[in-house]
C-alpha cells in the first residue's frame, strides 16, 4: 500500500487513536498523518500510508475547510468547552449585524496567535505541555490566510461559521478573537474539518468500518494528492539512474525547481529537486519500492 487515507474522524477519540487503528491493520506499513483534529473535532483526517509517509508534508499547506460552533459571552485557557468555562457577566448583547462586520475583519492575512494548549514548540517544548505545568509564556503570533469566512447560523450566544484557510490556522483562536473583538469572549464548543485540498467529507471512510480491504479501497495514489508539482515522464536509463541516486539531466524547457518523476504506468518514481550545474536530483526516492514490487509480482505469477 502506496498512498492516502481519506477518514472520518468521530468526536471523542483523539487522531493518534485513529492512526493506531490503521497501523494494526496495515502493519508492518507505517502509517502518519497531515495534521490532526482535537478529540472535541470531527471530519476529514488524512492519513499516509507505507512510503507515503515521506510525503506527508507536502500536504500540510493545502487549505482546509471547517464547519465551527461557538459560544459568545465565555473564555477558557483551551478556548474551547474541553475546560471549566470562565462567564462574562454581564455578557453584551451582539446583534446579527455586529457578528457579521466583526467577521469580516478576519477575512484575508491576518495575524493569529495559536492558543496556549496547542503542539506549537515553545524552546523546544509543546506549549501545551507548558500550560499544563502553569508555566508563563506567550506563544508568538503567526499569518494565516483565511480564503472565506461567513457566519451560516447565530442564535445568541451561539454562532456558527463556515471557514475556508490555510494549513495552520487554529479554528479555536479565530473564535476566541472574534469574541474579543465583540467586547464579548468565546469559546468553540464544536468542530467539523469538511474538506483538506482534494480530500472531502463526502468521500472519507467511517472510522467504525476501517477494515484492511476498505482502507485498500479508499486509498488514493499520492499523485493525486500532489497535483501541484509538475511531472515529467523518464525511461528506463533514467530510472536506473534515479535507483542509484544519481542526478537527469532534462530539457531545458522545464522551469520548475521541483518536478515528481513518473514512469510510464504513472507511478511515482521520484520527487526532484533542481541543482545548478547538476540537473535534477532525487530527494524523495521510491524507485526501490516498485522494483521490488515488480519483482514480487513476477514471482508469484
């Protein structure tokens, strides 16, 4: 097995516990993740599996879609309902039309400090482990995109928005700072990841029927997960090269600094990377893989 794993993560289990499942199934495989979704979330969670694996971090800056549920008038150290709720009292009323102008000031670049209980390294460390000890730091603030972002429900205190961003973007903080921008407060009370890049909610596996022959089923062949990077169709001399690590020397019409090498069953070969003076030299190999599958294959037939 050679690819990606659409999965429909259910609340209430945590993505390492989903990725544990798939690797009894599918071992001695390894299997990773493109980044994961708290217990609290549900939705899409993609999985790599086999050599993949070397792959996932090609994934990590798709843009992601979200369906997110939020309270108004409350904060919490997590913000969100996973610890004891801090109340603003008296809370404000917000209208409809202050939810929606105050939306719209996160649309486009803008800067966002992820929460303090979140996996960004502090010197080394999770924050969230930090927090967890009381320690005082302050997690930095980063830019993040958010492509579309509009409120689909508001039924005081509660509001629900519907958000397209980019990798990175911590749903629980946009949340927490549309409510202090309100003058209000908010916490996420529920999350729903609906899309990554080609991967969508509609086409991802229930967690409950994770079986070796639904994961073999469902699996979706890492070119079609990496449409952006340019291909470039080689033959055998070629590949003998890129089995020993060596450098192709290509046309000069290709402009791209990295191109995936292809062979003529369109199977990943190589990701390349462009050298000056050295043409094109292989940095993610996977030649070894299919060659020893062939041969596998010849020696059962």
């Amino acid at each position: 097995m050679f690819g990606f794993l659409n999965i429909k993560k259910p609340v209430g289990i945590t993505s390492r516990d989903v990725v544990n499942r798939v690797q009894r199934l599918v071992k001695p495989l390894k299997v990773g993740h493109t980044g994961t979704l708290d217990p609290l979330a549900s939705g899409v969670l993609v999985l790599a599996i086999g050599p993949a694996t070397r792959l996932a971090k090609y994934l990590l800056h798709h843009s992601k879609h979200y369906r997110g549920r939020f309270k108004l008038g409350c904060s919490s150290p997590t913000d969100d309902t996973e610890v004891e709720l801090t109340y603003l009292s008296p809370a404000p009323k917000i209208s409809e039309a202050e939810l929606e102008a105050t939306v719209a000031r996160f649309r486009g670049n803008i800067r966002q400090r992820p929460p303090a209980y979140s996996a960004v390294k502090i010197n080394g460390q999770r924050s969230y482990r930090l927090a967890r000890k009381g320690e005082d730091f302050e997690v930095p603030a980063r830019e993040v995109t958010i492509h579309e972002l509009n409120v689909s429900r508001y039924q005081a205190p509660d509001f629900e928005l519907e958000i397209h961003c980019s990798g990175g973007t911590y749903v629980r903080a946009l949340g927490r700072d549309i409510g202090i921008h309100l003058g209000s407060g908010a916490v996420m009370t529920g999350l729903s990841r609906t899309g990554i890049g080609r991967f969508q909610i509609q086409d991802s596996l229930d967690f409950d029927a994770v079986d070796r022959p639904a994961i073999a089923r469902h699996l979706v062949s890492p070119l079609q997960c990496l449409p952006e990077i340019p291909r470039v169709t080689v033959g055998k001399e070629c590949i003998e090269k890129l089995a020993v690590g060596k450098s192709l020397e290509l046309e000069q019409t290709q402009t791209s600094d990295l191109l995936a090498a292809v062979d003529k069953k369109a199977r990943l070969l190589a990701l390349m990377v462009r050298k000056e003076n050295e043409g094109y030299r292989p940095t993610t190999n996977f030649v070894h893989y299919w060659l020893q599958l062939d041969h596998q294959s010849k020696e059962s037939s």
